[in-house]
C-alpha cells in the first residue's frame, strides 16, 4: 500500500500535469503526443448513412467520439460498435481509405490541421472553457434568464436552498460515493464516465479546494468541489443525490452553480471557471453553463492548441439531419469563435438554441446544397 503522503503528492503531481496553464508544460504535453502513434476507431450503427471514424489524438475518445455516437443514437437509434485499427503516425493515409465512414472526425494539434482540397471541411477546439467574471455580479441570479431567476428564487423561498460547506472526510465520501459518481454514471454510461479518480479528486481538488452542498429542506441533494487558484475558482466536480435524475427537474443544479457564485464572489474570487465542455452548442452543458454569462474561451492547458476537425466523406441525408441537429463552434487562423448553423431545403436551420455568450463572435448559417457540393477526400497532407 503506497505511503499516504506518497499517494497525496503523486495526485497531485498527475493533476498538475494534465492541467497546468504554464507554456513550458503545454509544449511539454505536446512533445509528448508528438511521440506517442495516433489512435485509429471506426464506429457503425445500424444506419451506414452516419457511420463515423475517428482518427488522431486519444483524448478524442473521451471528448469527442462519445458525443457523436449518442446524437447518432438519438437521430437513427441502433447501438454502436467500434472496430479499433492499428495505432500509427500517420493520419493521411487512413483519412483517404474507402474503409472510412461518411462522417470522419480527427484530433490534432493546430498545427497538424490538414490541408484538404475538398470541401466540407470544419475546424473545431476540442475544448472549450466557460469563465464568469464574478465581480460584474450582485445578487445570486441577478444575471440568470428571467425564468431561471424566478426558479432560483422559488427553490431558496419554498425549498430552503442554502449552501453548505464541509471540510470533513467524511463529507468528501458522501460526495463522491452518492453524488459525483453516481451521476456521472447516469450522464454517461458505464464505458464513458468522466471523471477524475478518487485520490485526485481529494488530495488535488478538496484539499486545495472547498466541497459545497446544496442542501433542499434541509437534506444534502446535489454537492460540488471546487478548487481556489489565486483569484480564481474552479467548478471541477459535481452532482446530485444518487445520481436521480429529478433533482435535475427541481433546478438544483440551477441553485447549487448560482450560490456557489455567490459564495465565490464573497471568498474574493474574480473568476468561476465552470470547466469545459465539448464545441456543440446543442449539448446540454453548454445550455446549462451558458445561463450564467460567461465568456467562451480556450482552455488554457494542453487542450488550448487542440482541435476537432470534423469532414465529410460522402453526402448522405443522415449525415445531413446529424449536422443541422448539432451546430458547432468553429474556430479560424485568427482563433476567432463562431457558430455554424448548418440547413439545406428540406431542413430548416435549427431554431431554438441559444448560443450567444461573450467570446463568440457571430452566427453563420452554412447551406449544405454548397457545402457539400463534391464532398470526398481526395487529398489531405498533413504537416
């Protein structure tokens, strides 16, 4: 059994690594992806319509992959399998093969990005990263949506919503074993739970940190880690009661997020990051984080140079439904944000999402009828 104060240091040391905002360990962690072979997965449904291969960087099977599969799932049903191929170097020569689905995604560093002479091609950031400027708030939900005002303010009238916060171990296991985990399960899935393993999350989360609970007629019902870096806070993990899904219909997270901003701004902080999420302004997280104003920016890790370039190989009508019903947040040489909103005359861009926050700079709605005009890789090099 490793040494306590071992198992503390190597937790933190392994989230100083993967999470360090420095230039010398980004260029470090990319020296290091440099080295390691590519990852290489073809994933089918039931529908070859919307068969998907992802090529590149390992991370995209966490941040990326997932994501397309469940929205396939949503939009054809089916269940997915995954065929994985031999790990290499080289992406162009398995970007180009007949073997590929119509849709292909790839994770690479910018300066990897591909040179392709085909159209219907798009540059995403693998991440993206929310930042509240909590000194421009007042009172909790003075920046919220006027409905999720009135939430909030019913659940604190009604329900009692009070902020609670526990330095205790204890505390940090009823968290993790009845809060986190659980939900993350239920998010996710057992074979796409994101989250960090238990002794990061204390020795390199709670001990830096604070643990808040949300407590609703006076029962512990969702709960929140955060980290404190200077004048920054973090929102790291999260969740609710045994993972139950009707604390989500309550708005508890509305209320835990909303106090915990209050609480932040009340420890001296001048920034809440509330973490990241994918570039697909249709997921429910981007929704949820965008209620409270923050700014969309990179991340300011390893992630901050990595991208999601996605491309279609071959113009089918499911490829066609997966993009209008998932508009993405594309990035350009000037690392300008915008929102692609893709339609076509059978599919009306799709309304109803709301994406405006600051650090995006416009919306452009993308007509498939041109895009996709000559949609095949006939060439791609990559430097």
């Amino acid at each position: 059994m490793m040494v306590p104060c071992v198992t503390a240091a190597t937790a933190r040391a392994r989230h100083s690594w993967a999470h360090s905002e420095s230039d010398a360990a980004r260029r470090l962690y990319g020296v290091r992806d440099q080295l390691l072979p590519r990852t290489f997965v073809d994933s089918r449904c039931g529908s070859p319509g919307l068969d998907v291969s992802y090529g590149g960087l390992v991370d995209g099977l966490k941040h990326v992959l997932p994501f397309i599969e469940r929205t396939r799932t949503e939009l054809v049903g089916g269940s997915s399998s995954r065929a994985h191929g031999a790990w290499r170097r080289n992406v162009s020569a398995w970007v180009v093969s007949e073997q590929r689905g119509p849709l292909v995604a790839l994770g690479l560093y910018d300066s990897e990005v591909p040179v392709v002479s085909a159209p219907a091609t798009v540059v995403a950031p693998m991440r993206i990263r929310y930042v509240v400027h909590v000194k421009q708030r007042g009172t909790p939900g003075d920046m919220l949506p006027r409905r999720d005002r009135e939430k909030l303010r019913s659940g604190i009238r009604r329900f009692g919503w009070s902020l609670e916060r526990d330095e205790s171990s204890a505390g940090f296991d009823f968290f993790f074993d009845r809060m986190h985990v659980p939900t993350m399960v239920a998010r996710h899935g057992d074979d796409e739970v994101h989250t960090e393993s238990r002794d990061i999350a204390r020795h390199a989360l709670f001990e830096r940190g604070a643990l808040l609970f949300l407590r609703h007629e006076g029962e512990r019902r969702a709960g929140l880690i955060c980290r404190t870096d200077g004048a920054t806070v973090s929102f790291r993990l999260a969740g609710v009661l045994d993972g139950d899904s009707r604390h989500y219909s309550d708005s508890l997270q509305l209320g835990l997020y909303s106090l915990a901003l209050e609480w932040a701004a009340e420890q001296g902080a001048q920034y809440v990051e509330l973490s990241g999420s994918r570039p697909f302004v249709s997921e429910g997280l981007y929704q949820f984080k965008r209620k409270f104003r923050p700014e969309i920016l990179l991340p300011f890790n390893h992630f901050r140079s990595k991208r999601l370039v996605l491309m279609v190989r071959q113009d089918t009508p499911e490829v066609r439904d997966w993009l209008v019903a998932n508009p993405i947040i594309a990035i350009d040489g000037r690392q300008e944000l915008r929102v692609l909103f893709f339609f076509d005359e059978e599919r009306p861009k799709r309304e109803g999402i709301r994406w405006r926050c600051s650090g995006i700079a416009r919306e452009e709605p993308v007509d498939l009828d041109r895009w996709l005009v000559g949609a095949s890789i006939v060439q791609s090099r990559i430097v």
